[in-house]
C-alpha cells in the first residue's frame, strides 16, 4: 500500500491516548488520519496488561488491557484511520513533516498538516538507579517482565524479589504468583506505597507477599545469573541503617521504580519540554509551543489510568483535527495564479478568497519575449476570461499590471486557478 | 458480638478504606465508602469474597504463542488456582476473537473465561 505523503492527522504511538486521538480527530472532521507504530500491532503496553482495571472510568466496566485496546483499534478501523506498523518515526520537524523507516515502507517522508505526540513513557532501568553489585543475567524492568510473562510466553523467573511498588510491580508480583514463581519481597524506598492501594490489596495482599517501606536494594550477587540481592533499610536521608541488611536468596529482581515520558522526537521538533513533568509544557487543547503540535497521555505525564490517557488523547485529537481543518481551509481558500503565454512570472502567487471582500488586486508581471506593437494582458480561469487590460507593447525590462476590481471578483471566487496571458492584439 | 473490621474497597481505582461494624454475620453500619460500591464490597468481601481472575493460554498458530484470557465475573477467591489449573490445561486454535468463550462455566462457577483480544492466525 502505498501512503499519501500528506496528512491531516498524524499521530506516533498507538496506546491508549494516541488510538484515542485518531478517533476523535476522525470524529473531529479530519480525513487522513495516520497512526504511526513501532510494534507490529496497534494497542501499545495495553496488549501486555492483561490484568482487569482498564474501562472503569470510561466504560463502567472492569476490562482488561486488551479488551480496551481491542474497542479502539475496532472503532478506529471502522472511521478509516490509517496505520503504519513496524514503523519508526527517526524525526519530526517543527514544520510538522515527519521521517519514518520500516523494512516493509521504507524510508518515508510524511508532511503532517497537525501531529499528535503519544509516545509515552518508557521504565527507569537499574543503570538510572545505580544499584551496586554485580552485572547478572535476571535484572528486568517490570514491564519487560510482563511482556515476557504475557504474550512471549516466557517465564523471567522463579523466585523474584520487586523493588518498588509501582503498580507494574505490584501487578506483576500476582502475575508471576499466577504463573507459579514465588515472589520473596517487596520493597519500597519510600514511605508509603509508589502504585494504587487497590493493587496493593488485590496483587500482594492476597497472596501474603511481603512489602517492606523504606528498604531498598544494596548489592546484587550472581556471576551469570542473580543468585541473591542484599536488602536494606534506609534513613530519611537514603542512607542505609547499619544492621538492618538481609540477603534474600532469588534468581530475578524486577525494577518497578518510576516512568520517563518519552520524549526525544519532541525535543527534535523544537517543543519545550517541562523539566518537572519530563513532558512537553502543553495549553489546555494539549497543544505544545509549537503550532500544529499535540501532546497526550504519558508521553506529557505519567498517569495512574489508562481511561484519562483517552480522556487527554480525545482532547489532543480533536485539537488536531481543528488545527488541520483550519490550515487546510486557508489552503484551499487560495488560488493559484499561473504565468501563461509569454508570461515569464505573476505576483502575487496565490489569491485568498477570504481576501476578495476588501481591497483592488494588482497582478505583477514581466513577460518572456518583448512584443513591439499593442498586447492584450488576459486573466482567465481555463475556460472564461475574467479580465483584460490593454497595453502599445510588452517588453521583458518594464513590468506590467492589471488590477482586478470588485467586479471580477465573483469570477475570481469560482476559480479552481487564474492564468494570464499576454498576447499581440 | 459486635466487632470493627477494616477493609480496602478494590471496586475501583480510588480504594476506599471502609469501616465495617458486623453483628455476628450481619453488618451493622459500612463507614469510609464514596458511593455505593463499597458497601456491595463489604458485603460480598467478608462472606463471599471474590476477584476477578486474569492470565493466559496457549495457542496454536496464532500471531502470538498466548492469548489473553479474562473472567466473565469475578470468581470466588480460594478457587483463583484452581481457575488457573484449568488454564493451563487449555491450548485454542488461531483465529480467536475477543470475548470468544474459551471455557464454559468454569469449575461449575457459572462464570465464562473468554478471550481480551482478537488473535489473527499466522
């Protein structure tokens, strides 16, 4: 399939709030809407939260994560929004064109009238927490563990100790629980609980895992895979209590300890990213410093819900759709002015008919070749002259004119383009 | 005997700490909800208490090697492994569309697991 190169939508990411942005910028009016992908499938870290949850808001029902995705990616086929999976977008412009590559596309380059960023957030990894110890196999991030664990079919591990308790952490001490791994401990350098209180009770709670408050990790032992993790308590200050350290024998810590918005193809578009949030500073239609740029769901700041992700990815979406409705307007309100015979060029290039109400139009000319006897200056749509102006003669080194008055104008205004001739009388 | 027992509503993301006062096997008064739910949660949490349950199962030939499986409803609470067992006894065939039932009124619950997503065939 071959893409158009423009664009009314474009929109990378397909979670929650970039699918959410592609039907209601459908919804909105907009008619190429592109989704850009950089799986194989649309649906995001959606597909791999199995867990229910998802919908309460929005619904009022108690889905799963791909339940909910699988209503937006629906809903979206069905409005005709168009996607590009596999596909990863390299840059995007302040002028709003975007560079993507993929084996099947290829390299393309895609001019987008108004762009929504849905990138969202990637996890923080051990190196950004700088835990000591060794370098085992057996250290994942708690959503790498859950892609393994949910659709590659591949279990992480078997006794699992979590640090933090965000609620991909605690989602995955049930899920790996369900799967048959026993998870040691939690534990959470903070003083309270980082995820919902509704996932502590029904993900560790019921299943008598351990949570530990103000205990963090201090060495990870293991030559090829993790063999055991020293815990300790810490002070107000982080620092660890002398004597409070344990060993726990495990073969898998899993880092549950905090989201980045994903941010890099913003900052390449010139948008002014918040050092707070790590997401672009955005206005309330989640419009950036950049005109014509959009920004919605984690890629701004994380969220707790997947259902307000929606929510921000509806308003961005309409937002664009507007923007791009607007631009395409004012593009289509202007027409062309064509340099036709011995015509070697006309200025203005363009007419807006929103113009036509106000003022006179002078056309400015030069011809290609001088003419040494009377000429007729010709306007004409294709078919009918609109305007005719006489002149002794036309010469390459003396511009002319020829005004367009207010009478011309209902001709003007019909016009797919107007063309000017310049022939001997 | 009057007794105080504290729990936290999971009905929705906001988690409500409820005070249940219970006479015997009656409760009495159900404090800390913010709506309706709470009060159903109560109820049902310290006689029946149940949850839904959410995992896999494999699939053949499908674009993925697992398909995403959910309850219906949610299912008492001591039988969520027993739930899983029969989980992974189950291998479907490719194509599998969402909510395709994938077992039947399990373990005579009365309650269907069925499918979260659509799995195209490869």
């Amino acid at each position: 399939m071959i893409k158009k190169k423009i664009y009314d939508v474009v929109i990378i990411g397909s979670g929650p709030g970039g699918l959410a942005a592609a039907v209601a910028a459908k919804k909105e009016g907009a008619e190429d809407v592109l989704v850009i992908e950089r799986d194989t499938e649309l649906g995001g870290i959606l597909l791999q939260c199995i867990h229910n949850g998802f919908g309460l808001e929005i619904f009022n029902e108690d889905l799963p994560g791909p339940s909910y995705a699988q209503r937006y990616i629906d809903e979206a086929h069905e409005l005709g929004v168009e996607s590009m999976l596999d596909t990863i977008v390299l840059e995007v412009t302040p002028g709003r064109k975007l560079f993507a590559s993929s084996t099947k596309h290829g390299f393309v380059e895609i001019d987008a009238r108004a762009i929504v960023l849905a990138m969202g957030c990637r996890e923080r990894t051990r190196a950004m927490i700088q835990i000591p110890g060794m370098r085992p196999a057996g250290v994942y991030t708690a959503g790498t563990a859950q892609r393994f664990t949910n659709i590659e079919g591949k279990m992480p591990g078997e006794r699992v100790v979590i640090l933090g308790s965000g609620d991909i952490g605690l989602i995955m001490a049930r899920r790996l629980t369900f799967e048959g791994a026993k998870v040691e401990r939690v534990l959470e350098i903070l003083p309270y609980l980082s995820g919902l209180t509704r996932n502590y009770v029904q993900c560790l709670q019921d299943f008598d895992i351990p949570l530990q408050f103000e205990h963090t990790v201090k060495f990870i032992h293991g030559k090829d895979r993790v063999e055991a993790v020293e815990i300790a308590q810490v002070d107000k200050n982080w620092n660890y209590v002398k004597g409070s350290e344990e060993t726990i024998p495990c073969d898998t810590l899993l880092l549950s300890v905090g989201l980045i918005p994903e941010n890099e193809l913003s900052r390449q578009a010139g948008v002014r990213i918040d050092p707070i949030t790590g997401g672009p500073y955005v206005d309330e239609s989640r419009e950036t410093n950049v005109p014509g740029i959009f920004a919605a769901g984690n890629v701004v700041h994380v969220y707790d819900l997947a259902d307000w992700v929606t929510l921000a990815g509806y308003d961005a979406g309409k937002s664009a759709a507007k923007f791009a409705m607007a631009l395409k307007a004012k593009e289509s309100a202007h027409i062309p002015v064509k340099a036709g015979n011995n015509v070697h060029h006309v200025v203005p290039h363009t007419i807006n008919k929103q113009n036509l109400t106000n003022d006179e139009i002078e056309l400015q000319l030069r011809v290609v070749r001088p003419i040494e006897e009377r000429v007729m200056i010709e306007v004409h749509d294709g078919e009918n002259r609109i305007a005719r102006k006489a002149a002794r003669y036309a010469r390459p080194g003396e511009m002319l004119t020829l005004v367009l008055k207010e009478r011309h104008f209902a001709d003007v205004e019909k016009a797919d383009s107007l063309t000017v001739d310049v022939n001997p009388r | 005997m009057v007794e105080k027992r504290k729990l936290i509503c999971v009905s929705c993301p906001v988690g409500c700490e409820l005070e249940v006062t219970l006479d015997g096997n009656e409760i009495v008064e159900v404090e800390g909800n913010t709506c309706k739910l709470g009060i159903d949660y109560a109820e049902q949490e310290l006689f029946d208490p149940r949850r839904m349950v959410a995992s896999t199962v494999k699939v053949k030939n499908g674009y993925h090697p697992l398909v995403p499986v959910y309850t219906e409803k949610p299912v008492p609470k001591p039988k969520i492994f027993d739930v899983l067992a029969e989980l992974r006894k189950v291998e479907i065939e490719a194509p599998v569309s969402v909510n395709d039932v994938v077992i039947e009124n399990v373990l005579d619950t009365g309650i269907n697991v069925i499918a979260s997503r659509d799995m195209p065939k490869v």
